[in-house]
C-alpha cells in the first residue's frame, strides 16, 4: 500500500510544531529575530527612497511590492526546505540515510520535507501587510484579476526553482562528506535573486543577468512575480513569465536527477 504523501506531510508538520511548542521562548526568540532582519532591511531602503525616486524603474512602492515577493518565497524556503537540507549531510555523515533509504516512501520526499521550521513563516505574515500597505499606492496601478490568480502561482513556481537549486547542492554530500562551503555557495547565488534584474547591465552585469536568468534560473525566482503585480500589465515581459514555467520545469528535473544520481554513490555507512 503506497502511503499517502500528504498525510505524511502533515504528520511531518504537526510534529515539528509540537517539537517548537515544546520549546517556546527559543521559538519566539527565532521568529522575532527573523522578522526584524526584514525589517531593518525595509528601513534601509526606505532611507535609499529618500535620495532617490527610483530604483531601476522601480518606483518606492513598487520596489516594496518586490521586497514583499522576496520575504513570500523566502519564508517558505526557510519554513520547510532549509532545516532539511542543512541536515542532509550529517544524515550522510552519521548514516541515518540508511533509515530514510528503508521507509516505504521516496528518500527526496522525506529528506526534503521531514522538518518544518515553524517560526520562519513570521515573515510570511509580514509580508502580506507589506504588499497590503503598497500595492494602493502605486500610481495609476490597477490590477486585473488574472494578476491576482498569477501572483501566487509565480510565488510558488519561484520556491521550487530555489528548491531546486538547494537540494542539487545538499545532494553533493553524498560524494563529498561534508559540503559546508558549497552550502553557503547557495546563498551567494540567491543574493542575485534580491535584486531588480534591471540592475544587471553594462559589460559586467548583463553576463551576470543571462547566466542566471538562463543557465541558473534565479532571477526569474522573485522578478517575475513582482513584476507581475507591480507593473501595469502591459509593461509586464510575458515571455519571462513563460519562460519562468519552463524553468521551474527543468530545475525540478535537474535537481532530481542529481539526487539520484547522488543516491547512487552513496554508501551504507555500516558498509
């Protein structure tokens, strides 16, 4: 009998919940923490609005918008996907792959999903007042509702892509042992993703700009949906939202054959 994958899923959940519960003031301690580091970098940008009207075209409130999409998907990507893969290794390590490798379950399924860090979907909540608080004051912005169905399709679609590239990354543990500095690696490359892809011009920044728009798909991870809603629809790149599917599509394909071929070369740490 094949288990049910959501049911797994919410065991999953309530039981870091409960685990988080168990420890409350080191929960909230997380989640205040969490939430004022977006905080402080709402300030400063806040105080970047005051010398300037804009950001690569993007206006305060429409850059707000983008900061909103940034603190969505990465409050999803911190509440269930970075505790996981941050232990993957030291499931490597110790062998307690062996026992995700026994279970009648797929081994990237419950790697990827064992843990919920609860507290990191503060900025999740934060970031639905943000987009609240900006969105009715972009000048001679309105919103259709296909702009309302996409925002959160995107979100989602952008969540997967830094999946993606975080469990190709913590797979590299299995041929490598520990892989600390490839870990971090992944956080040097999603700071691209931060930023309007507008930026990335002259004979530095657009190779940056191709490259990972194209070969490493991260820029189209929180542009795409900002843009969406931010920008009069008419001025939204279509072809970039089109292209944001299909890289979502290939980097989940990617990402899960690497994992695969990772499972391969792994050996029994009783072996």
């Amino acid at each position: 009998m094949h288990p049910s994958y959501l049911g797994v899923f919410l065991t999953f959940a309530r039981n870091s919940l409960i685990r988080d519960m168990t420890f409350r003031t080191n929960f909230i301690i997380e989640a205040i923490s969490s939430v004022s580091w977006m905080i402080m970098n709402l300030g400063f940008y806040t105080l970047v609005y005051q010398f300037t009207p804009s950001i690569a075209d993007w206006g305060k409130y429409e850059f707000f918008v983008f900061i909103a999409t940034t603190m969505f998907i990465n409050s999803l990507v911190q509440a269930f996907f970075m505790p996981n893969m941050q232990e993957l290794s030291e499931l490597v390590r110790t062998g307690g792959l062996d026992f995700a490798l026994l279970k009648p379950i797929d081994t990237q399924f419950l790697v990827s999903l064992h843990r919920v860090n609860w507290s990191s979907l503060g900025n999740f909540f934060v970031a639905l007042l943000l987009l609240a608080y900006s969105l009715p004051r972009i000048e001679g912005l309105q919103l259709s509702p296909w702009q309302y169905l996409l925002y959160p399709l995107y979100v989602f679609l952008g969540v997967w892509i830094l999946y993606s590239v975080m469990i190709g990354l913590a797979a590299t543990s299995i041929w490598l042992g520990r892989n600390q500095s490839l870990y971090d690696f992944w956080f040097y490359i999603t700071n691209f993703s931060r930023y309007p892809m507008e930026i990335y011009d002259g004979p530095w920044g657009t190779p940056l700009q191709k490259f990972f728009t194209f070969v490493i798909p991260i820029l189209v991870v929180i542009n795409v949906p900002a843009q969406l809603m931010a920008k009069p629809l008419i001025d939204a790149d279509w072809w970039l939202a089109g292209f944001a599917i299909l890289a979502t599509v290939f980097s989940l394909i990617a990402s899960r054959w690497v994992f695969k071929l990772a499972l391969r070369s792994y050996r029994s740490a009783s072996s």
